[in-house]
C-alpha cells in the first residue's frame, strides 16, 4: 500500500481563505491510498476494499477464514529472543 497526503487552504462558503487566531491560513490534508501493482494481488478472498471515514476498509468474502489465515501468519508466544517472520 501507498499512502498519500495532500494539503489544501481551507476556504469558507465565499471561497475566500480561512485564517485561525494567529492570522495564519487554515490548511486541511486529506489522505489516499492506493495498491502496488493491484494486478499482482490475489483477489479471490476480498469482496471489497474502500476508503471509509475511519481509513482503509478491507472486507473478505469469508470473515472467520480469514481471521484464522491472519491468526497463522502472527508470530507465536514472542519472546525477546524471537523475532517475526
């Protein structure tokens, strides 16, 4: 995944800049992301992927089987001797 943040002057409903108590331009930032080489993915257990309010929302066909192909990949009883695969 890519992630991206763009900036953007705030501006009020007569498009004019909006300055905070400083006297300094509001400037907002909305975020996008995007896949690398989404041709490249295996695709045949998501249903969807989207944007939502809260970020990226991935959803699977199958929920519980994918909860336990995540459980698997997870690195089990980690210590300070084990590292992640």
């Amino acid at each position: 995944l890519e992630m991206h943040s763009h900036p953007f002057t705030r501006l009020d409903d007569d498009d004019k800049e909006v300055y905070d108590d400083n006297g300094d331009v509001v400037v907002d930032y909305y975020t996008t992301i995007s896949l690398k080489e989404p041709d490249k993915q295996d695709w045949s257990s998501i249903k969807s992927v989207h944007q939502g309010k809260d970020g990226l929302t991935v959803e699977p066909y199958d929920k519980m089987k994918a909860a336990k192909e995540l459980i698997n990949l997870l690195p089990q009883g980690k210590t300070s001797k084990q590292t992640d695969p």
